[in-house]
C-alpha cells in the first residue's frame, strides 16, 4: 500500500483499525475485542481480502495495538488518526499535543463512556509509536457551526456559561463525509440545503447548509434525539423525577434504563436489531412492528424539526446500516413527510443493491438519495490535511527564521 494513515477507534473494550491508502481506494481493517478478559481476540481482514482471526488471551488496549501495529508496520503509516466523540468547543481536527490531550481529557464528563477509552488508545500509541503525528479527529467538531439558536438550551444561563451544558450533536464524521459526497453526486457540491438521516444501532439526523452543520438531532450527550437501537431519544425530563418518586429509581439506574434498555429493544421487548424486528414483525409480531412504526414516525418528526435550520431543502440522504439497507424503513419513514413534496421511486428505492449509493426519487420535489457512509476515510482524510498543514506550516517558520537570521 502507497502512503496510508492508520485509523483508531477504542472503546471500552475494543479497538476498530482500519489502514486507509492515500486514495482512500485501499482498506485493511479489523476489530480487537473483549480485551482484558481471555477472550480477547482480534478479527480482519488483510492485504488482498483474506480473513484474519487470532486469539490474544488477556491482551490490553496497550498489547492488543503493538500486536495490530506489528503486523500492519511493512505498510509504514505516515499518521495515525484517533476517533474521539467528545472534543467540547474544538472545533476541527487537530494534532495531538499534551495540550490538546488535556482538552479531550477536559471533555470527559461530557462523554464518560467515550473519552476515557480513546485516551487510553492514544496514551498507547503515543507510547509505542512516538515517530508517528497523531491526530484526534472529534465527532463533535462539524456541529460546532451550529447557531447559537439551535445549540442553547432553554435552561438558566450560568450552566452554559459556567458548566458548558449546551447542545453538541455527535456522529459529525459520517453526517460531514455523507453531505459532502452526497451533494456532489447530485451536482452541487457542498451547496444547498440538505438533510441526512445515520440511523445505525446509534442513530442521529442533522440539516446541513452550505456543507456546514446548522442544527442536529443529538445534543449534550448522545441519547437526545430520534429512537436508537437501545437509547430512548427525546423522553421527557420530567421522567427521572417521576421514576424516582414512584419507583425508588436511582439516577444511575434511570440513566442505564434509557441508554442500554430502551429504544428498539425495549419498545419490542425483542431486539435491538432492525433486521430481527422486521423479520419478527412480517411474522406477526405486533411489538416489533410498533417499535419500527415508532422509530419511522419520530424519525421524520426530527426531520421536520430540523428542516426549520434551512432556508430550502435540497433533498435527503440516508445512511448508516438501517439507512443504507432498509428500502422498508426509508419507505415509511417518507410516508410521514407527505406535505415536503417528497416522491420516492417505489421501484428505484427497492432495487438499491446493499451499499450502494443512488438515487431513489422520481424525480419531481427535493432528492433522495442513500450514500454509505465512510467515517474511517473521513478520518484518514483529515488526519492527512491536519498533517499536511503542520508540515507546511513548519516549512514557512523554517524559511521565515532563516530570512530574519
Ligand atoms: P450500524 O450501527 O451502522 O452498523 O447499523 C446497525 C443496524 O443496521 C442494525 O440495527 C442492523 O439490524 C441494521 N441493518 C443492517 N442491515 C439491514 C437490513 N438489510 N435491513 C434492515 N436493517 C439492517
């Protein structure tokens, strides 16, 4: 592989990498999981497609990227690029300094589950590969061109002002790389107004306006929003009291009820799976129909909602696994926004093959259009920019000192 950049996402327990060639054409890519346990394992797949499984019993976040690093170290990345979901106020890619470490480190209450795994990815990278530029590319940033209007909560001032409680919005790689790519098959690179839809086990939706996000569906954490594989979306707040007067319910145990027990799987009381609900429900399963109708309706209701951050709507694209794959979800989820003027081609939305991109209007009213989306090539992307602009930046500091000297 020519030039590549090597992209990092861990979580808690796993670490996703994939080796993105300059082109982005190239991928190697793999997922270490259940590290720290004797199952831990690491599955992939390697240069030229074959498939890659081998067991690392006990290995850490640490062990487990010396191990990836090893094996991936003859195709000498230029970069590594680090997927972190909570940057605070950062608001683009940016190199990995002690300083900017500190401020992912600062954004920790803001993403508990999130941050403190990447930084133990990037604590071990920095550690094992001190040669490489590092760079954190954050699913916060693209949201930061939100208006004040649309990231403001109606709450008292002094807790945005004083304790940063105010609206992020998240999955900002894939809403970026899919409006981006989107408007530029339809002709109109980054202009225009333009709704996406990631719906995925996490799912968000977000209005874009001139390739700049203007307003989105989740806000301080990722559980607001539209209906999630096991996140609730939008609840009234009123139910933490509710739950803790009636219930006895602690905040701990509220807050695991709406992020791991909701959503699809607790609307079903089946899964957390799209495909299993659709299955169960053509076999009569009334719950799971229920969840899907739920997820379809207020998934166009954030659409709507959003479409106010716009002043016209160019179209819509779906993306993510649900988005991508489902023609029955895209179909329902239209039937909803009669009064858009949306026309799906019943044909063109059914025939989509899996993972492709295509149109699927008939033509009149605003598009519609399904884009895979692509978080780790938007990753490698920006890590190469980010790269390319210190080297460049450097180079000038060099010629302005020798100038002076
Ligand atoms: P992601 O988080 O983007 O990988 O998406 C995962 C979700 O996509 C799961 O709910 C899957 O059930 C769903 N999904 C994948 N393929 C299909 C399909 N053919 N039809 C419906 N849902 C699907």
């Amino acid at each position: 592989m020519s030039t590549s950049v090597l992209v990092i996402n861990c979580g808690s327990s796993s670490i996703k990498y994939a080796l993105v060639s300059e082109r982005r054409e190239d991928r190697i890519f793999g997922l270490a999981e259940n590290l720290g346990s004797a199952e831990a394992r690491i599955k992939g797949i390697t240069t030229g497609g074959a498939e890659l499984e081998l067991s690392i019993p006990n290995a850490d976040h640490e062990k487990a990227l010396e191990i990836i690093l090893e094996r991936l170290s003859h195709h000498n990345p230029q970069a590594i690029g680090h997927r972190v979901v909570h940057g605070g106020t950062l608001t683009k890619a940016e190199l990995l300094t002690p300083e900017i470490i500190e401020r992912i480190r600062e954004a920790t209450p803001l993403a508990p589950l999130h941050n403190p795994a990447h930084l133990v990815g990037i604590d071990a990278t920095m550690r094992l590969f001190p040669q490489l530029p590092q760079v954190a590319v954050f699913d916060t940033a693209f949201h930061q061109t939100m208006p004040s209007h649309a990231y403001r909560y109606a709450l008292p001032k002094f807790l945005y002002t004083m304790h940063n409680v105010r609206r992020y919005g998240f999955h900002g790689t894939s809403h970026a790389y899919v409006s981006e790519r989107g408007s530029e098959l339809a002709g109109s690179f980054k202009q225009g107004g333009w709704l996406t839809a990631h719906l995925g086990n996490g799912s968000s939706t977000c209005a874009i306006w001139n390739g700049q996000s203007v307003d989105t569906s989740m806000g301080l954490t990722p559980l607001e929003g539209v209906v999630m594989g096991t996140r609730s979306g939008d609840v009234d707040p009123s139910i933490h009291s509710f739950l803790a007067s009636n219930l006895g319910w602690d905040i701990y145990k509220i807050d695991k009820m709406l992020n791991s027990q909701s959503g699809l799987l607790g609307l079903s009381d089946l899964s957390n799976d799209m495909r299993t609900l659709i299955e169960a429900s053509d076999q009569g399963n009334e719950d799971a129909a229920l969840a899907i109708e739920v997820f379809c309706y207020r998934l166009a209701k954030s659409l709507a909602a959003l479409s106010c951050g716009l002043p016209r709507i160019d179209g819509l694209f779906f993306t993510g696994g649900i988005g991508e794959n489902s023609a029955l979800i895209r179909e329902k989820t239209l039937a909803y926004l009669p009064h858009f003027g949306f026309n799906l081609s019943k044909d063109k939305n059914d025939s989509l093959k899996r993972g492709t991109e295509g149109r699927i209007d008939a033509g009149a009213g605003p598009q519609i259009w399904v884009v895979p989306t692509d978080e780790e090539g938007r990753i490698a992307k920006e890590t190469q920019h980010v790269v390319e602009h210190e080297a460049a930046s450097a180079k000038k500091s060099e010629a302005e000192e020798e100038a002076v000297a």
